[in-house]
C-alpha cells in the first residue's frame, strides 16, 4: 500500500503541473561573473585589443568628428562637453539612466538625441545610422576601463523589474528565457560556440556576423529571432529596461566599447 | 571612413609600417535577404598605395575579402613626399587619402 | 493485499496520463513518458533524419547534441549526447521528447519541436506552426532509434 501511494504521489507530481511563463530563478553567482570577452577565441580577442584593427573604430572616429564639428545653426557637442565643463569620460558606465525632468529611461542613444533636440535644436538621429552608431561609439569609448554602475533605486526601479521581466519570461517558438542559456548554461557548446554570460559591456559592438558595427538593441534583436520571438523596435522602452537590467547584473565589469564579438 | 596608420616621420632608409582601413560592405554577392532574394554584389577591387609618386603596394580584392578591409605593410622611407591611398569600387567609385612622409 | 499495490499503481498511472496534450500541432497519444504511435502513421527515414539532424535549416540537433560518428563538425553539449541513445529509450521515448520536452522537464532549454498552442510573443512566419513538421520528427526518430550502443 505504501508503495502504491508513493508512486501515486510521483506520479502526480509529474503530470499536468501548471505550466509557468517564467524560467525559474537562477544567477551567475558573483565570482564567475565573465564579460563576453573570456568568450572569444584569441584572435577575435587580439582584435578587439588592436585600437586600429578593431574595426569599431572606424566608428569612433566617425563619432569623434562629428562631435567636434558643427551642424548648421547649432553648437557642437564639444562646446558644453570639451576640457573646461561636462567632460563624458566614464559617463556612458552609467547608463541606462533616468531623465530627472520627464521620469523616462534613457539609454546612451536616447540621452545624445535628447541632448541635440533639447541644448542643439537638432533633429534626432536615426536610430542604428552610421552618425548615432559613431556617436554613442565615440562616447562609449571615453568610458573604456571603467567598471559598470547603474542605479536602480526610485524612478529606476519600476525599469528594472521591467527588464527582469523580460529577462526571465519564457517566449518564442521554442519557448525559452534569456536566463536559462545565459545563467544555467554559459560556457555550454552551442555548435562551436561558447554561449557567454549575455552582458552588455562590450556595447556597441562590431559583431563579425554581421560584418558591422551595432548598438545594444540590436544584438537583443538577434537574441529574440533566435528563440523565434517577435523582436521588439529599436529604442523601445523594453529594451531599454532590459539594458538597464544587464547593466545591473554587469556590475563591476570594465565597460570595453567598441567591443568586437562574434 | 578611412583609417589611416603611416608615421609622420623616419630615417633614411627605414622600414616603416603603414595601415589603412576602409569602411566597405563588400556584399559578396552570395547571400539572399529574408525574402530569398540574391543581395547584390557591391565589392572594392582595386587599392594602391602610391610613395612619392610610385606604387609601392597594390591588390586586387575578390569577394572573399571580408567587410571593412584591413591591410598593413611595410615600405622603405627613401624621401619626403606623399604617400597616397587608393581605393576603386566595382563601379569605378574612388576613394584616397594621403600623409605626408618627411625623411631625414 | 497483494494485488492491491500493483492495482492502485496501474490506477494511479491511468488516472495521472496527459494523454491530450493540447498544446501541441495535432492529436497524439501519450502513455507515461512516451508517444508510441507515429505522428504520420508509417515508419521515417532514418537517412533523412540523420540529414535532418545536422541540416542547419531543419532539425539542427547538432546545435546541442552530439552523435559520435556523424559527418558534423564541432558538435554542441548543451543537451545530453545522444551516441547509442536507441538502446537507452524506446522510438516512443524518443518521439515524447521531441514533440514536447518541457512537458517532461518544465526546466530544460530543449524546445517544444511539435508545440504550437500557448506560446508568448512568437516570431511572425513561425505562429500557428510546430518547429518541426510530423514527417520530420519521424525521420528524426528512425535515425535516433537507429543508433543502437
């Protein structure tokens, strides 16, 4: 009779448990955190170190230019952000940030096209073009060393969960979450492929798939076509989140942009 | 853009290295979009490295050359002068830079 | 008092069965962790499904599993190895796991290949069809079957 019950209750127990829509609860515990960079082979690595190699400098350069020089009718970058005021070095570590005027997450992309609208009287740059690709490159690298650190307290917090959510919720065809590769299985073979961690350190990246240079958002991009989930839209307020959710859990990582990745 | 990495000055007879990088898709004409049709082919074929007036360096790229192309070599500083960089698309579209190359 | 244990077992198995799972691309039977009958009603080809296996747009098990032997490189390890797995699990075993995994395991990264009903935020082009289609998963176990220890 016992015995009955006991595999009664097994039984139970397997079959039609509730099915959840999150993966369950997992980390990288804090000494095993690893930016993508442990993830290349050397080469891809020797690339990444090469500042004239990396072809992700054809980018910074691009962004340089572009914030020394004017646009009709407007000042440059470097009038307000040059040696003498608001110097951008080590600013791009902290971001995501929240705009203290209208509440509203902003990423790295968001704040420079903000900052032309509001203090330049400029137009927005298209996200993923060339010119915001070189800008948020060249302000990215003056961050280069320095170690991650986003707050996630007061009006950061709701965005933060946000991302969690989105980080852990399972999606797609093949029905996964960014955290059962990311935290339960890096370091796994996928084909010849190491799966890494998922930060976002290295950001942006030249990424040799694409043989291109591309911001955060649309690596995430890629993530989510991978488990044949609809992708979200570039500058979305989700991916945002989901920057700053990675930011959080990238803490302490040495911020490597223009990074170069597979 | 184009990268460029030459010094600005050597010695006589020195043997410098010099580095240039073009921004280039070179679509290799291979791969088909989402729809399944063929991307078009859009490759640089032709890049020259003139010193002083001669071509010290020159390549012809095929498809295989991956995006953004990447050379660096070596040359013999002779004299002051120019050194210029030229890259010919398969349309016939240029693109060069030049440094100048001072020798003592 | 003897008969009861064995009794109670079959009642309790019978009673605990999902034997309509309806998350799935159409109607099949399953019986403790197996399917037994063919999604298609005939037999797969295991040359095809050992094509279908690797096939980069098809099966691309090779992804996270390694078959020792097989014409593909760097073979991933994310799932287990499934060298010799026809001498470990029945065709029916086999079936269950690629029709729908997550089913078995609610943890395992292995995808649901034959699942269409409940999925969040599918890819446009792929809603309203399983991953791999009836034919396909019976050629992928006529090759897994195949491979015998």
């Amino acid at each position: 009779m016992k015995w009955a019950l006991l595999i009664g209750a097994l039984c139970l127990a397997g079959c039609n448990k509730p099915e959840s829509t999150y993966a369950r609860n997992s980390d990288v515990k804090a000494g095993d955190i690893k930016s993508g960079y442990a993830f290349l082979q050397d080469d891809t690595k020797a690339l990444q170190d090469d500042d004239f190699a990396n072809p992700g400098f054809l980018w910074v350069d691009r962004g340089k230019r572009l914030f020394e020089t004017a646009e009709t009718g407007a000042s440059t970058c470097s009038t307000c952000h040059g040696a003498h005021g608001m110097p951008l070095k080590g600013v791009a570590a902290h971001y995501p940030k929240v705009d203290a005027k209208t509440g509203k997450l902003l990423n790295l992309e968001a704040a420079i096209n903000l900052c032309r609208e509001q203090h330049q009287g400029l137009e927005p740059l298209a996200y993923e073009s060339d010119d915001l690709l070189g800008m948020t490159a060249y302000v990215a690298s003056l961050s280069r060393g320095e170690p991650v650190s986003v707050d996630i307290t007061g009006p950061a917090a709701k965005y933060y969960e946000e991302g969690r959510d989105y980080f852990f919720r399972r999606k797609g065809q093949f029905n996964l979450a960014c955290s059962q590769c990311h935290n339960e299985h890096w370091g796994e073979k996928l084909r010849g492929d190491t799966i890494s961690q998922g930060h976002g350190n290295a950001f942006p990246a030249y990424r040799l798939e694409w043989q291109d240079f591309g911001s955060l958002h649309r690596r995430l991009r890629d993530c989510d076509t991978g488990i044949r989930a609809e992708p979200q839209d570039y500058g979305s307020e989700t991916y945002m989140a989901v920057e700053l959710y990675l930011a959080k859990r990238a803490e302490g990582l040495a911020m490597e942009s223009p990074g170069v990745r597979r | 853009m184009i990268r460029i990495s030459a010094p600005d000055t050597a010695e006589m007879g020195e043997i410098v290295e010099v580095k240039a990088m073009i921004q280039h898709p070179m679509e290799t004409g291979y791969r088909r979009d989402a729809k399944g049709d063929v991307i078009p082919r859009n490759i640089i074929k032709q890049f020259r490295c003139a010193y002083g007036g001669n071509t010290v360096f020159e390549a012809t790229f095929f498809p295989g050359i991956a995006a953004n192309p990447f050379l660096a070599f070596c040359l013999r500083a002779t004299r002051t002068g120019p050194i210029e960089f030229s890259w010919t698309d398969q349309h016939g579209e240029t693109w060069s830079e030049t440094r100048q190359l001072t020798v003592s | 008092m003897r008969a009861v244990a064995p009794m109670s077992l079959v009642a309790l198995l019978g009673g605990c069965e999902p034997q309509h799972d309806a998350r799935l691309a159409s109607d099949v039977s399953i019986v403790g962790d197996a399917v037994p009958a063919s999604l298609t009603g005939a037999p797969g080809d295991a040359e095809r499904g050992r094509a279908i296996f690797v096939s980069r747009e098809e099966g691309h098990c090779v992804l996270c599993h390694q078959v020792e032997g097989l014409d593909a490189e760097f073979q991933g390890n994310v799932g287990p190895a499934l060298t010799g797995v026809g001498g470990r699990l029945s065709a029916g075993q086999i079936r269950y796991r690629i029709i729908d995994a997550q089913r078995i395991w609610p943890d395992t990264v292995m995808p649901a290949y034959y699942r269409t009903h409940g999925l969040r935020q599918v890819e446009h082009g792929y809603e309203g069809a399983p991953a791999l289609s009836a034919g396909q998963i019976e050629d992928l176990v006529a090759f897994l079957e195949a491979q015998a220890s």
